[in-house]
C-alpha cells in the first residue's frame, strides 16, 4: 500500500508539472510568434525551473515545509519536460537550418542533455524513493549544469565535423549521459548519508539501510550504463580516427572514473563496504565524473578538443 500511495503521489506531480510546462511552453511560444520558439530559450527557462525546485527542496528540507516536497518534485518535472521538449525543438531546427542532426554534438547540446539526464533519473527514482529531500541537491546540481551551458557553451547550430556523424556518437553521448546522471543522484545520496546521524535531517530520510541500497542500486544503474558508453564510445572512435582506444585524455579519466565505481562496486560484493564507505566512494566517483566532463575539455588537449568553446 506504501508503495501504490508513493507512486500515485508522483503521479500527481507528474501532472501538476505538465500543467506547469504547458503553460511556460504557450506563453513563450506566443511571446516569440512561432509555435517552435528559440531552443536556448527553452533551454534557458528550463534553468531558471530546476533552481526554482531546487529552492523549494531546500526550504521544504530546512523550514520543514511539508507541501515543499510536492511542489518541488511538481516543479522538477516541469523543467524536466520542457528540458526535454527543448532537446526535441532543436532537434528539429537542426533540420530547419539545413545540417539535420541529433543535437548530441558539442559542448553546449551535452551540457543541456546532462541536465536532462540528472533531473530525469532523479524523478523517476522518485516513484521508488520515500522521500524527496534529495532533489534539493539534485535540482541545483542540474540548474548549475544548466546555467554553465547559457553562459559559456555557443548555442549556435552549425554543421558537423565528419568524426560527429556517426551513429556510435549518438549512443556513446545518451548512454554516458544516463550513467552520469545516476551517479550524480547517487552523489546527492552519499551527502545525506553523510549528515543522516543530524536530527533535523531523520524526520526527511528513510533508514540508513534503504538510503544505502538506493545509493548502490544507483550505482550499478550507472556503471551499467557508462560501460555501455565506453564500449560504443571505442567503436565511434575506431570509425573517426581508426583506433579503439588510444589513451585520449577523455578516454583516459572516463576510465578511471569506471574504474572507481567498478571497485565500489567490487569492494560491495567481496568485501562487504555499505554506509560511510560506500557514501564516499558516491562522492569522489562523481568528482571524476566532474572532471572527466569539464576539467578533460577545458584543461587537457585531445580528440574531445572539439568541445571546447572557441
């Protein structure tokens, strides 16, 4: 019955945010006189949502706000849809400007597919998750995401380089994406579990023990996912530049980012690691991520040299 109650909720956040979308989505469209308004547009407003949820998390969290959690989480997949319906408009205008590509390709369209992915993960692990704390984190995490592709990534739609049209691109940048994605909502697990012994904090989490299977449930979710995203990523790059591996910046810290959630992974079923150890291991892991995305293309030149902004 606890179960059926919490996804009916989310169910009703779930529609509340559509409404939400719904009405953004027809305001700009007819403030711009187009029925598919400027994709950065959207891109922006979907920003502005994800910080406002993210507020809302964090006042539900410290003001003890009860209908906080509702209205963050309806407010999260407001953003999460028209994040989403952005991708799809720019999709289409790709098409419109005369290049016709999946909008995969280059700093800013991963940036604003990385924030699609954070959110995403996050609200559908809503449907099993008793609690919604966790979004204060997530949301702005996401909103940060967001924010740095407005501001520093060219939203512009320009032809591709022949190593980007690919197919294998395609699945290497959804697939990393959602293993990204998981593990930026397990890095926001492994903080509460760090502040979990708080007392303003036990009223909002679930037990120490379900707050840890989650945390790793969402790291096998992720590492499932970044596997598949180096393994495709490898066969792209034998079709670009006619090698599978060869020890790229990129390549190198994606795989050691593998290889951290790997020995959590590891240390988990041959060793026994949970709670604090495991906590941390979500948080370091995620660093990499962090730096395998930012600091690889903005610091170390290589074959993802591309992604950085001129």
């Amino acid at each position: 019955m606890k179960t059926e109650a919490l996804q009916q909720r989310s169910f009703s956040n779930l529609l509340l945010g559509f409404v939400i979308f719904a009405i953004i989505y027809i305001l700009t469209a007819l403030k711009s006189g187009s029925i598919l308004p400027d994709n950065s547009i959207l891109f922006g407003l979907s920003t502005f949502i994800y910080l406002t949820a993210g507020i809302v998390y964090l006042i539900h969290w410290i003001f003890k706000w009860e209908k906080g959690a509702f209205f963050g989480s309806a407010i999260g997949w407001g953003g999460f849809i028209l994040n989403l319906v952005a991708f799809i408009v720019r999709w289409i205008q790709t098409y419109q400007a005369g290049f016709g590509y999946v909008p995969l390709s280059n700093l800013y369209e991963s940036l604003v597919f990385f924030g699609l992915c954070i959110a995403g993960v996050y609200l559908f692990s809503e449907f099993k998750i008793p609690t919604k704390i966790f979004g204060s984190i997530v949301f702005l995490v996401a909103s940060f995401v967001m924010a740095y592709a407005s501001l520093k990534a060219d939203a512009s739609i320009r032809p591709l380089i022949p190593a980007l049209k690919s197919n294998w691109l395609i699945a290497h940048v959804i697939t990393c994406f959602l293993g990204y994605g998981a593990f930026a909502v397990a890095f926001a697990l492994g903080i509460f579990y760090l502040l979990s012994g708080k007392e303003n904090l036990k009223k909002y989490l679930p037990s120490p023990q379900t707050l840890d299977n989650l945390m790793y449930r969402l790291i096998l979710f992720g590492f499932f996912w970044l596997t598949i995203g180096i393994i495709t990523g490898a066969v792209w790059a034998n079709q670009a530049w006619g090698s599978y591996w060869s020890w790229d910046p990129k390549e190198t810290w994606s795989l050691i980012t593998w290889l951290i959630y790997g020995g959590a992974i590891h240390a988990r079923l041959m060793r026994g690691w949970s709670g604090k150890k495991m906590a941390w291991l979500s948080i370091i892991g995620f660093m990499s991520v962090l730096f395998t995305y930012f600091g690889v293309n903005f610091f170390l030149a290589g074959l993802h040299s591309y992604a950085t902004p001129s």
